[in-house]
C-alpha cells in the first residue's frame, strides 16, 4: 500500500460504518466475514459520476467518502477503500487490475477493474471483490481451479495466456486478472475513463446497489427493483422525491438533488 496506512481510529470508524467487529486476527474466517458485511451495508454505485463528482484515487478519500459520507462507490472506490482497511486489520494486500469480459466475447480496457489478492494470517491467498455488482459474497480461494460454489453463483479461476486468471460466474467470463501488484494511483487512467467515456457502461447508466438478506435492492433512475429469492419486483417511483427517499431508505445515501439520468437510459 503506498497511501498513508489508516489509523486505529479510522481503522475502527471503518469497521463500525459495515457493522464489523475488530478481528482478533488476520484470518480467513475474518476476511470472510468482512467481505460480506461490507456488501451488506455499503452500495455499489455510481452516482458521483453523474453527479459531477471527483473520484480521486486516495485511500484515504476513499475511506472518508464511504465512511463518513456514507456512500458508496465502485469498483476502484469500494475495493481501493477496502484494501486500506485490510492493511490496517494485518492482511496482505495486492492490488491487481483486470479487463472485463463484453457481451461480445472481447476484454474491455486495461485498469478496467480493481481487484484484491489477499493473504491471511494462515498463509491462505483469496481473490476479494466487493466492487464488481452482481459477484461473490465471500472471497474467493485465489489458488483453487476447480468449482467454487457461492451464494453468488458458481465460481472459477481459470489459468489463462500470459499468466493472467480468467474468473468465470456461471460458466461465463466475468473478467481476466493481472497478477503482478499495482499501486492505487495505477487505476487513475481507467478511473478517469470510466468517469469521462461515452464508452463506459458507467456513463450510460446509473446504478445504486446492495446486497440484502436473500436478494438485492437496486435503484436506477425512478426505477427501484427487489429481488428476494426467485421473486422480483419492479416499482416505478413517481417523483424525484420519492427518488431521493428511496436512496435514503434503502442505501442511507441522503443527496440534495438526484443524479440526471443518462440520455441512454431516458431512451
């Protein structure tokens, strides 16, 4: 980690904002635990990019923006502000960058995605990312090439050319990981491309996410969807209003105004 380690305090604060006890150890079984109470409690979300926000690439605006304004954030945020805190629990982390798999069969951008290898206590390595939407509740074994069964689905880590990793979802591509270590400051090109490209998924679409008990609440536009189990529910808000009181009761994101919607998902 090359940004100033977090304190004990903040360290705390941290911990307390995803309703986390402070581990006795660097364990697998605490890494397991914190990865899914941080999917429970803090959103992904691109709001700041449609809001004109900065995302500057600190961990410890990061850690600031999740923490004590309550936010969320993606892939860069949410897993470069999860990396500080898991320096500062004992853990050993590497920041790893990877192209997302399109539609199209063809890998997006280098610095596409953040990613985290970490390192328990025990020696175990895990593949940890709470900054990909729709992916793994609990860490995955970095080493294992088999089937890993989640919560999210069925996961793989692949050998691929150049030693790279292709994680896969459900048989799927999801994307392929660079294994050599990267500093935060790395991801800055990709950070700005996705802020900026008309290119970017996160320029053309707005997305507010969580992780629920059984499911996942979503808010995109005026559209918010629940899903429980096989059940899924679609409700049209009616005003911005109600826009803003969902961010509130759902994410516990108070905004001033709602982000505009992309004039691609206006249609």
């Amino acid at each position: 980690m090359t940004d100033e380690p977090l304190g004990r305090d903040r360290a705390d604060a941290y911990l307390h904002r995803i309703g986390a006890a402070r581990p006795a150890a660097p364990t697998a079984e605490a890494l397991r635990a914190l990865h899914r109470a941080h999917l429970r409690t803090v959103p992904f979300e691109n709001l700041s990019v449609h809001l004109g926000e900065e995302v500057p690439l600190d961990a410890g605006d990061l850690v600031a923006k999740l923490v004590d304004r309550r936010r969320g954030g993606f892939c860069y945020e949410l897993n470069g502000a999860f990396a500080a805190l898991l320096d500062a629990l004992g853990f050993e982390v590497t920041l790893l960058q990877a192209r997302v798999a399109g539609k199209d069969g063809r890998f997006g951008i280098p610095y596409d995605h953040l990613a985290l290898r970490v390192r328990a206590g025990d020696g175990s390595c895990w593949l940890a990312d709470i900054g990909f939407g729709t992916h793994t509740e609990f860490p995955l074994a970095f080493e294992e090439r088999g089937e890993q069964r989640d919560p999210g689905g069925v996961f793989r880590i692949e050998d691929a050319a150049e030693g790279d990793l292709l994680v896969l979802r459900d048989g799927e591509p999801q994307y392929l990981l660079d294994l050599r270590p990267r500093a935060l400051r790395d991801f800055e090109a990709g950070a700005w491309y996705h802020r900026t490209s008309p290119a970017s998924h996160f320029t053309r679409s707005l997305v507010c996410s969580l992780l629920t008990e059984g499911g996942r609440v979503t808010l995109s536009g005026h559209t918010l969807t629940t899903t429980t189990g096989a059940e899924r529910t679609r409700t049209e808000l009616p005003s911005d209003a109600a826009v803003l009181a969902a961010y509130d009761q759902h994410f516990g994101i108070v905004l001033d105004r709602i982000p505009p919607e992309p004039k691609s998902a206006e249609g």
